[in-house]
C-alpha cells in the first residue's frame, strides 16, 4: 500500500505542460535511440524552473534506421520543429 501511495504522489507532482508564453526564455532537449527519436520543449517559468510545454515522440522506419547516431540527434531537432 506504501508503493501505491507513493506512485500516486509521484503522479501528482510530475512536471505538467505549461502554456507558452513568448516573453520567457525556451530550451529544446533532444535524444536519439536506435528506432526513435524524441524531445521536450520547456520554458523557464517564474519559480525558475523549466517546465516543458510539449513532448515529441515518433519512431524511426526505413532507411532513416540506418543514420548515424550525430545524424538522428540532428533528425530529432529538425523533426520537433
């Protein structure tokens, strides 16, 4: 029961999507596995913490499997936007 009262918490408190407000600063984070790519725009919020606006996730099919890893970190950039 102290498990579950704990994920419940942790649920709770997990970083929600905020709105975007152009006045504040962005920062986009990005990662690249072998059959997808994802990333999180976040912004810099009043309390001075980064809370994301959005998420992205797609897998990679076809010949895009076979890029290199520094070409799928690129896809992933040029993909979120």
């Amino acid at each position: 029961m102290q498990a579950f009262n704990e994920l419940k918490k942790r649920l709770v408190l997990a970083p929600l999507l905020t709105y975007f407000n152009p006045k504040r600063p962005l920062m986009l984070e990005t990662d690249a596995l072998d059959s997808a790519i994802a990333s999180v725009f976040s912004q810099k919020q009043p309390d001075g913490e980064w809370h994301p606006i959005t998420y992205y996730l797609k897998t990679i099919i076809d010949a895009k499997l076979n890029y290199h890893i520094h070409n799928k970190e690129m896809l992933a950039i040029i993909s979120s936007f």
